[in-house]
C-alpha cells in the first residue's frame, strides 16, 4: 500500500463527499414541500407519505445494494444510484399528482440515494484502510455529510429565491452528478473483493448468524429510534418554523446548522470509540437527544432557540453511525459489512417512514407536532436502554509506533 497516509485522507475525504452530496439532496428536499402542496393541490399529508415512503425506500435499498456489492463489487452500483439520485431531484418539479411524488420522491430519488449509505462506503474504501484507522475513517466520511447538508441546504433555498423552486429543484439535481467521478475514484474497476476477505463464509451463513445474535438484534431496534426523529426533523422542521410564524429561512438555516455540527459530532464520535466502548457511547448519544429535544419543547420559540437546538441535536444527528457500523465490524466482521449495516439500516428507515409519515398525519390531525416531540423523547430512552446489554468486547490498546 503506497503512501498510506495520503491514500487514507484522499479516499476517507471522497467517500465522505459522496454521502454529503447525497445527504444534503435528500435533506433540501423537504424545503419544497409547501411549494409543491401549493402547486399540486395533493395534501400535505400526501407529500409526507412521499417522503415517508423516501425513508423507508432508503432502508430497504441499502441492504439491496450492500448485498450487490458484496457480490460483484461496488462501482457499477453507486454509479447507478448517483444517477438515479440526480434524475429523480431533477424530476420533481415535473411529478403533479400523488402517485408521480411518490414515485420521484419516494422511489427514484430515495433508491439512488441508498447506493450511497456510509456503510457501503466504509466497506468500499475498507480494503484499502488499516483496521486502527477505520473508526476514523468512518467519523470522516459521517462528517462530509454533514459538511454536504451543510452547504447544499442553503444553496437550495438561494435557488428557491433566486430563480424559482422548480429551477433550484434542476440545479441541486444536476449537483448531484458530481458524486459520478468520486464513485470512480474510490472504487475499484474490477468486481467483487471476496478474495480480500478469506474464510468469512458465505453471505448468507453471515445474515443468518447475525440475525440469530442477540446483540446485533438490539443495535438494529436501536437504530429504529434515530431512523424515527432524524426523518422527523429532517421533513417536518420547516413546517415547524412556519407554525411559529417564522420566514423560511429559518428553517434553512437550522438544518445546515445541524449539518455543520453534525461534522463536529461525527468527527469527535470517530475518534471517541477508537479506545472506548461502542454500546456506551451510542446508549450517551440518545440520552443526549432526550435531553435537548425536552429543553427544545419547554423552549420560547425564537429564531435563536431553533439555531441552539439546531446545534445541539446535530452534534448528535450521525455521531450514532461511527459506532453502529463499528459494532457490526466487531460482531460479524468486515467482508458483509455492507449487506448486515444495510439490514440495521432499514430499521432506521422503517422509523424514518413513521417519523416523516405520521409528522404529517399528527401536524394535519391536532394542528401541531406536540405529541410527535413526546414520541421522539421516549424512543430515545428505548434506544438508550437496548443499546447497553450488548455484548461488545472492551478495545485493545493499540501499540504505539517504533
């Protein structure tokens, strides 16, 4: 492995640029919401089934892609997602019925954008990074999503005001393709890397183990909980700032913040759990977030405060990815990793469709978001509680160099 520094920052910092761009399409798109309501007629609850729909789509798209990819490798699979990603941004000004969203939103964009996960991207530069540097490894590329939500939120609300919502929509959709030549630069032009990975078994003695662990069924249900108010906030947090009376930009402003410290978190939480415990880590993590979304709900609702707590919950927002995809590592090792975090991805995702969803029907049914904030509190102590009896080895001292 030639210059080994250099190879892990260039390839850690490109995976982490694929994942920002894909997050930060999915997390602008919500700001259309209330153009799109107003353009089709079709119901808000209606684009929240939509976006629910994304959520869940995302989740049961990762383990697909995963499996693919352990398979035969993973270029021509991200190269199909970074398309199908772009296009389906590209094509919601064009969808005016339900069906139509459902079927950009909910299925075109969400598919491309689960081909870009950050476990199929750990796993994609994995056989190229040290087994010492993979949590920060992952903690980078957490980060750049971030740092892609950061950026792409605002730029799509200056779009919005500069040339119109569906103008920006084309715009942030062609952004997209720039995640075409990352793809080919972290990823091999030969197939499958089974060889890299001797004795590991097949896929399906893997799946098989993990689902039959109980440890790995408890990270899984624990990640049910950050699927849930993730999608939450992420869809319904504009609808919140326009049920304050606040401008829009509010809203704008607030999810990049949490893009932005999420960077921190996701940083700090790589290289946090090189030498501590993983379960613990993640079990402090969403006590964290039952903390700050309780003080957020007591809270005056300023611009100030959404900034605050914009700041608080996205240091936290994917400090939970590190560690999780860290413990699928350690439980069941690296060769599947793409295929088993996938699985534990889509119970994120099936809470990602319930928290988008149902954001929508609470908003539509009581006129506000109280009782879903309550929802997000008590998941979060759920997840806290599963998270500790796993059975997680405690780290090794790694030796310093001669």
């Amino acid at each position: 492995m030639s210059s080994p520094a250099r190879n892990f920052l260039a390839l850690a910092i490109s995976a982490g640029a694929i994942f920002g761009i894909a997050l930060g399409l999915r997390t602008a798109q919500p700001l259309f919401i209330s153009a799109i309501n107003s353009s089709t007629g079709v119901g808000y609850a209606t684009i929240s089934l939509a976006f629910g729909i994304a959520q869940l789509m995302w989740g049961i798209g990762q383990p697909v892609a995963g499996a693919i990819s352990d398979r035969w490798g993973p270029r021509p699979v991200m190269l199909a997602g970074a398309l199908l990603l772009a296009s389906g941004t590209a094509l919601m000004p064009f969808a005016s019925s339900a069906w139509s969203l459902i079927l950009v939103i909910g299925l075109i964009a969400s598919a491309g954008a689960s081909t870009s996960g950050p476990a199929q991207l750990a796993s994609a530069v994995a056989r190229w990074i040290p087994e010492a540097k993979r949590s920060v490894a992952n903690g980078i590329i957490g980060a750049g999503g971030s740092m892609g939500q950061f950026i792409l939120v605002p730029l799509a609300q200056l779009f919005i005001g500069v040339a119109g919502w569906q103008p920006a929509l084309i715009i942030i959709g062609a952004i997209g393709l720039a995640a075409v030549p990352l793809v080919l630069f972290i990823t091999p032009a030969t197939g499958a890397h089974a060889t890299a990975h001797a004795g590991a078994g097949t896929m399906r003695q893997a799946v098989a183990g993990a689902l039959r662990d109980p440890s790995y069924l408890l990270l899984t249900a624990g990640f049910f909980t950050c699927g849930f108010h993730i999608a939450f906030i992420a869809t319904h947090l504009p609808g919140v700032v326009a049920l304050c009376e606040l401008p829009a930009s509010v809203s704008a402003w607030s999810l990049s913040i949490i893009g932005l410290f999420n960077m921190f978190g996701s940083l700090w939480i790589g290289k946090h759990i090189q030498m501590r415990r993983m379960k613990v880590a993640l079990a402090c993590v969403y006590l964290a977030r039952a903390a700050i979304i309780l003080v957020f709900f007591f809270s005056p609702k300023t611009p100030l405060v959404f900034f605050v707590f914009a700041a608080a919950i996205g240091f936290t927002y994917l400090s939970t990815v590190p560690p999780t995809i860290g413990l699928v590592a350690k439980l069941h090792g690296a060769r599947y990793m793409a295929t088993l975090f996938g699985i534990v991805m889509l119970s994120h995702q099936v809470g990602g469709f319930l928290g988008a969803w149902l954001g929508g029907k609470a908003f539509e049914a009581t006129g506000s978001y109280d009782w879903m904030w309550w929802a997000d509190i008590a998941l979060c102590l759920f997840a806290a509680a599963v998270h500790l009896p796993i059975r997680e080895a405690r780290p090794q001292a790694v030796p310093a160099p001669a």
